[in-house]
C-alpha cells in the first residue's frame, strides 16, 4: 500500500469521524430539546448519546423492516436518530430516579423544613398526650 493511499485513508476515516461528532451532536440536542425538564450531562454526554441514539434508531429501523435503505445521514435517519437518542434518554431518566422527581435546590430545602416542622409537631403532641 502507497504512503497517498494511505493518507486516503486516513482522510476518509477522520472526514467520517467529523461527520459523525457533529451528526451526534445535532442528535443529541434535539433529543434533549423534545423531552422537557433538566438533562444529565454536558456537551460530550449530548454528542455520546446522540452517536449511540443514531445508532440504536438506525439499527431498529433496520433490524424490523430489512428492505428498507436508510443512511444515518438523511430525514428519514435523522428521525430514526432522534428517536433513539430520545430512548436513550427516558430510559436513563427512568433508571436514574430522576424522571419523576425533578426540583431544585430550594425545594428541596423548604420541604426539608417543612417535614422537621411536622416532626416535632408531632413529638409536642406525643409529649402532651403522656402527660395528660
């Protein structure tokens, strides 16, 4: 093999490389635009779970109707895509805990207070009702 085949290669390898980070990334930001409330993870975790959401989409699509011709780069393997990252992430949300309880900082802590409240409230009252 010749050193301009193999720069061929190389180039071609690392084009589709590129192609693939920045159609993982576009993916990803759409699956976490179409699901609401707060996304784990940062712009790797988006261009990851868009890649692997292309991935599993695309592979589904083709597992179930074999005839069909879908490149990962096209409409149809966009929606395939943006499907699968979508999965990706409602099963992450739904394994995480995460998907049913979402509040931030200062929820947290004003039901924190309110439960301490209520607890003593009902040691107060446990108290007063033995001495009675």
């Amino acid at each position: 093999m010749s050193e301009a085949d193999m720069m061929e290669i190389l180039r071609t390898s690392l084009n589709e490389l590129l192609r693939w980070v920045g159609f993982g990334t576009l993916t990803g930001l759409a699956a976490k635009a179409i699901m609401p409330g707060r996304d784990p993870g940062g712009a790797v975790a988006t261009m990851l779970m868009g890649i692997g959401g292309s991935v599993i989409g695309c592979g589904t699509v083709l597992f179930f109707w074999r005839d069909a011709s879908l490149d990962p780069i096209s409409g149809r393997g966009f929606l395939a895509a943006i499907l699968g990252a979508f999965l990706l992430l409602f099963f992450y949300r739904l394994l995480a805990g995460s998907f049913f309880t979402e509040s931030d900082g200062y929820e947290d802590q004003k039901m924190h207070k309110v439960r301490k409240r209520a607890q003593k409230r009902r040691l107060v009252e446990e108290i007063l009702k033995d001495a009675a």
